[in-house]
C-alpha cells in the first residue's frame, strides 16, 4: 500500500489507496500497459455500474481503475455533512491520481461522479488527461438552467434529501416504493436489486444522501471553468437533467470539447455501454496526441 503522495509505477496493479482515514479498494483491469481510466460511478450505484463500460475499454486496450467512492465504501463512510463537499470527495480521487503520476489518467464521471471529475479538472488541470462527463453537466452550466429551463422542477427531489435521517427512514421502511422510483426513472430492475441490496440495509445510504447534504459546501475553485479535453455525454429521456445544462457546458470548458446526445434515460452506462466506451476511448486517445 502506497502513502498518500507517493507514485507507483504504472505497471503495478493497485489494490487499495488511502486518502488520510480513509481506505478505498480498488478494481483494476484491463491491459497493464494500456492507458488509464479512472471511472466514477454516482448515486445510487456503485463501481459495478461500470462493468459493461470496462469490458469494451478493456478490448480497446485499455486499463481501467474504479472504485467505491465516499461513503459507499466500507472504509470511508464519515458522517459528517461537511465531509461530503465536493471538495472533499475530489480529494479522494487526487489521492489516487497522486499514486498514478501526473497526466497517467483521464477520469470518466457519470452524475455525481461527474461532479467530482468536473471538480479535479478546475482544481488540477496537470494532473489528468482529459474527462468524459456523464449526464451531469458543468456545476455552472447547472446553475445557469436553473433559470433557463425546467432543470428546477426535475431537481426537488435534490431538496427533499437534504433533510436529516427521514430520507433514510423513508427508503428502509418502504423498499418497494423506492425501487419503483428508480424503475421509473429507467434504471434496469436488475440494477436496482443490486443498489437495495447494496446500499439500502447499511451506512451506505447515509454516506450517499450526504453527498447531497454538501452540495452547498463548495468553494469556487471546484466550480472553476477547465482547461482540459472534455466531452460532455447527456441523454433525451433523463429525467433528472434538463438539455439546457448541457447546451450550455461548453461555456465552461476552455479546451478541446464535444457535446454528445444519445437516446435513453439518466442511466447511460447501463443503457449504452459500448457507445459510451467508444466515446471515452476516443477522448482518451485525442488527449494521449496532443
């Protein structure tokens, strides 16, 4: 196990990182000499939401590392509000990054997860290739269609999980009106039994809601414009994200970008698992010629 700073080389496999307190397992695959992915998965899933994503990435040639981020995993679920700030959970992934060596990575986020790679990027440009965001667009492209379009009326429900423990009490005393509110967003009945048998029962689910509980913890340089190549993944039927959010994130992204609409629901890994590999694979490949 590596300290928190110290690289390792490339071609070692990485079990496990550490960020302070905080221990993270890791699955790395994938060709050990291929360029790196870091995949970040967002609410209510975990690392496994990438799996059919991986195994394209992997046939392109490619390595990639994911894991369970704040709060999912096992050995990193504070309870704190303030520990779930962006800030805070971007530094989990600098930690890894700080292992990998700089520009040895790009970093794929899909919803939170995009949060958090739009956050690494404005933070520390040096240290990654390139990102591909997954249907949560630019934090200030966000704001901007909160005024622009219907993006307030999708995100109440961002409201209602900002209330202490009764967003908890609720989904554990009523598992089977939960799984219906994410069947109805589109997400697959087999993904939803894993999310309620993976999160629902444990500090999981705090650990997940909190991620929303510090939304309003965020400092300016995590919602910075970035300097790095970015392609920007929405989809017709999400739910949750208006069109206008992502329209307007090319704003706020001043390198190399691309905007690219798919048809489907919020859950695109599950949904399209290959056009999205091709998609980051691309990226990757046009950062890795600059």
């Amino acid at each position: 196990m590596q300290s928190k700073g110290a690289q390792l080389d490339t071609a070692m496999r990485i079990e496990r990182f550490r960020n302070g307190k905080f221990e993270f397992e890791v699955s790395d695959e994938g060709p050990i000499d291929g360029s790196i992915i870091v995949l970040l998965h967002g609410f209510p899933q975990n690392r496994h939401c990438w799996d059919e994503v991986r195994q394209v990435l992997h046939e392109r040639g490619h390595r990639t590392i994911a894991f369970d981020q704040r709060g999912y995993a096992p050995s990193a679920r504070p309870r704190s509000r303030f520990a779930y700030r962006v800030g805070a959970l971007a530094s989990d992934v600098s930690a890894l990054l700080n292992m990998l060596g700089p520009r040895s990575a790009s970093i794929v986020g899909h919803d939170w997860g995009a949060i958090v790679a739009w956050a690494v990027a404005a933070a520390q440009p040096d240290a990654i290739r390139s990102i591909t965001t997954v249907s949560v667009p630019h934090p200030r492209a966000f704001a901007r269609s909160l005024l622009s379009s219907d993006q307030g009326k999708r995100a109440i429900y961002m409201a209602v999980f900002q209330l202490p423990w009764l967003p908890e009490a609720w989904i554990r005393r009523n598992p089977n009106a939960f799984r219906a509110v994410l069947r109805a967003t589109g997400l697959s009945t087999s993904e939803v039994d894993r999310v309620v048998a993976d999160v629902v029962p444990n500090s999981a689910l705090t650990g997940a809601l909190n991620w929303y509980r510090g939304i309003c913890l965020v400092s300016p340089r995590t919602i910075a414009a970035v300097r790095v190549p970015t392609t920007h993944v929405w989809s017709t039927k999400d739910t949750s994200l208006s069109r206008s959010g992502a329209e307007l994130t090319g704003r706020y992204v001043h390198a190399d970008y691309r905007l690219v609409i798919l048809d489907g629901t919020h859950w695109i890994p599950d949904e399209h698992p290959d056009a999205l590999a091709v998609l980051i694979s691309e990226r990757d490949h046009s950062a890795l010629d600059r």
